[in-house]
C-alpha cells in the first residue's frame, strides 16, 4: 500500500482526552483503510491536557498498550485479578498493558506539560458512528470514582455479559465492513 499514515486532527473523546485514529480500519470514520486490512489490531494518537485526569474506562474484549511519546503520565488500574487499584509512572518510551476487563485512568499531573501517547488495540479498536451518534465503541467510559467503583465490587451491569457485548461487537464490525465494502466497490461496467 503506497500511503503514508500520520496523526490528524485530534478530537475530544468521552474520557476527556484528545484522539486521533490514524490506523484502524474498523473505525466507521476511517475511509481510506479497507476493513479486512489490520483488523487484529489498531493504533490511535491521544494528548493528555495539562494538570488533568480522564474518566476511568473500561475495554471489555480488547487490550491496549498506552506508549508515552512525550510527558510523564500517571495511569491508575485494576485488572479483574487485581484485590486494588495501583498506579504507574511512565516516562517518555514506556508503554503500559491494560487487558480486556481493566478499569484503567491517564492522570497528568504536570501543571503546564501536555503529554503525548500512542495507542496500540489488539484486535482492532472499533468505533461506529451513524447519524445519531455512537452506535458501538470498544470503550465503556464511566463516571464513577475509584471509591464507587470498590464500594460497588467493581461490578458494572454493562458488562454482566460478556457474551452479548462481543456479538454486538460482530455486527458493529459486519455494519462497518459492508458499508466500506459498498463505498469502496468498482461501479459494475455496462
């Protein structure tokens, strides 16, 4: 493929932070990528605003690896053989693993500094939009405290079937696929 990929505009997601999806064929805005190119993993660009803590989220089928570019970032965690949260400082060139079913935080303590991360999604990040809004995303980003979250036992009624979330996971990648597919099919001769 002759393309050369690079980090676009970043626009404000959920959790607070900026994101740029420069390589992920299952992201219903993506229109250059065919769908069935990379779908086991995906890489996004973020930016992390001074002095500021995202939302906690949660990724109930995919792993991410947070790579700090620029910045030191703080990341708070619980994995679902974890007995408590613990946090992590990262420097520029260390990368954090957050598996599937980890409550995970970014935290930018620096009062001035922005900090620059890559995103790296096993298998494929997938985001679909339609007029409405979200239709799917990976994430479940929530308003919950740390403290809320423990006093609740760290269960989310979102997430109580994992079975279900997946196969809604399928037909969001089966609605991207043929969608792209449809768009990107050479018009028939006559």
């Amino acid at each position: 493929m002759k393309r050369i990929f690079k980090v676009g505009e970043m626009f404000d997601s959920c959790d607070g932070t900026k994101v740029s999806p420069f390589l992920n064929p299952l992201d219903s805005n993506e229109k250059g990528l065919p769908p069935q190119l990379l779908s086991g993993m995906s890489i996004a660009a973020g930016e992390i605003a001074p002095d500021f803590q995202s939302k906690i989220q949660l990724h109930p089928l995919v792993s991410v690896v947070t790579w700090v570019i620029e910045g030191q970032l703080q990341v708070r965690m619980k994995g679902q053989r974890d007995r408590s949260p613990y946090t992590l400082d990262l420097l520029p060139d260390q990368a954090v693993l957050a598996e599937p079913c980890t409550f995970f935080q970014l935290i930018n303590l620096s009062a001035s500094a922005r900090i620059r991360v890559l995103y790296l999604v096993t298998p494929a990040y997938v985001y679909e939009r339609n007029r409405s809004g979200v239709r799917y995303e990976d994430a479940l980003i929530l308003n919950e405290t740390w403290d809320g979250l423990a006093e609740d036992g760290w269960m989310l009624p979102q997430f109580d079937d994992l079975a279900r979330v997946a196969r809604e996971r399928e037909r969001a990648i089966k609605r991207i696929m043929t969608k792209k597919l449809t768009h990107t099919a050479p018009a028939a001769r006559t």
